[in-house]
C-alpha cells in the first residue's frame, strides 16, 4: 500500500501511544512479530488511563484501516483543538481552572495532571507541525528522516522521485558522491541553497554569493 499522509498520521499515534504510556504499542520483538502485530494486532487500550478523548484519537490514528484514520494533520489539529479545553478540565486543578474559565464543570476523575498536560500540548504541537514545516509523505520528506538515521543510500533512492536539490544535495554530500555534489552544484545552485539550513550551507560551503560568481 502507498505511503499518503493517512501513513504518517499512523506514525503520529505510535509517538503519541509512547509518550502517553512510556512503552510502544507493540514490542515485537522479532521482525515477523513487528510486522504481524502492525497489520492485525490492536493495541493495549488507553482508556482509563488519559482522558477519553485523548485515547479514542490515539486509537483512531491507529487503526489498521487507513481510511478510518484522520485524513492528515489538518485534520489531526481540527480533532484536537475543541477537545483540548474538556481534557484540561480532566487534568488541570480547579484552582488553575478557574483562573482561566470563569465557569466550568467539576473536574473528572483526577489523573497526574502535569506529564498528561505536557504530552497534549506536544500533541497538538506535532499535529501542526503536518502543516508548518513540510509534507512528511512527500519523498523528500522521507529522505531527510532517512539521512538523520543514518541511511543516506536509501534516503537517495526516495528522491528519484521527486525533484529536491537541496536534500539531494545533503544526501551526495552524506554518501561523499563530491563529483555529483558539484556537478549539481553547478547546475542548480541557487535551488540548492535556497532549500538549507544555515548549518546545512555552511557545512556544505555554499551561498549564494557563490552562485552568483
């Protein structure tokens, strides 16, 4: 099945099951067991353990069938935005409540009100970051998380799929592929540098005052 941003919103429940819990929803522990337990097995529940609404989307996010998933991480930030204050008032103190609302209900059942609240404004930091810093299903996207975990041959064979000089460029660089690094270099200059860091530029020498000469 084709990875879509359906795939990475599957990814985002994994990391939201872990931090909730400290352990991850399927431990294997051989590769066969990984893969069987990814495609058949539901995870051990949440409820009881977060907020209701908080397990019901990490269990949503993790469903085999990606078409009962959130759509991608607008739809992660649309989901969490309106249940944020309910799930506040189920972690937070009343007096910090009523600081903030003027009227509200009595809280539920009290759980450890502050690693939950750190891991639900993480939450919703992380879905929006679906939207404001790049497109996690897209090649290039794939190829740079490759490239941080030490896999710069395959983070190359992501990107013969889409046009992304400034990551191609970080990946020839990481292979020591100089010859193609400059030969892009020369072609493509300020495609490349637009696309980096400041670090990036200046482990890799560029600028674009180099391209201009």
């Amino acid at each position: 099945m084709p990875a879509d941003p359906r795939t990475d919103v599957y990814g985002f429940g994994i990391t939201a099951y872990y931090m909730l819990t400290g352990v991850l929803p399927f431990n294997g522990p051989e590769v066969h067991d990984f893969v069987t337990q990814h495609t058949e097995k539901k995870p051990p529940s949440l409820r009881g353990k977060v907020p209701d609404e908080l397990a019901e989307l990490v269990e949503r996010c993790l469903e085999k069938e990606p078409s009962r998933r959130p759509a991608d991480g607008a739809a992660l930030v649309s989901i969490l935005s309106p249940v944020m204050p309910v799930m506040m008032e189920d972690i937070l103190p009343p007096t910090v409540m009523s600081a903030a609302v003027p009227t509200f209900k009595p809280p539920r059942q009290r759980r450890n009100p502050l690693p939950v609240l750190a891991v639900l404004l993480s939450l919703v930091v992380g879905a929006a970051a679906f939207l404001a810093v790049e497109q996690p299903w897209k090649p290039s996207a794939q190829a740079r998380l490759l490239l941080r975990a030490g896999q710069p041959g395959l983070a190359l064979e992501r990107l013969d799929h889409e046009d992304a000089p400034a990551v191609r460029a970080l990946v020839l660089e990481a292979l020591g592929k100089q010859d193609e690094l400059t030969t892009l270099l020369k072609e493509r200059c300020v495609a490349v540098v637009s696309g980096l860091s400041p670090a990036d530029r200046e482990r890799l020498k560029v600028s674009f005052a180099r391209c201009a000469q």
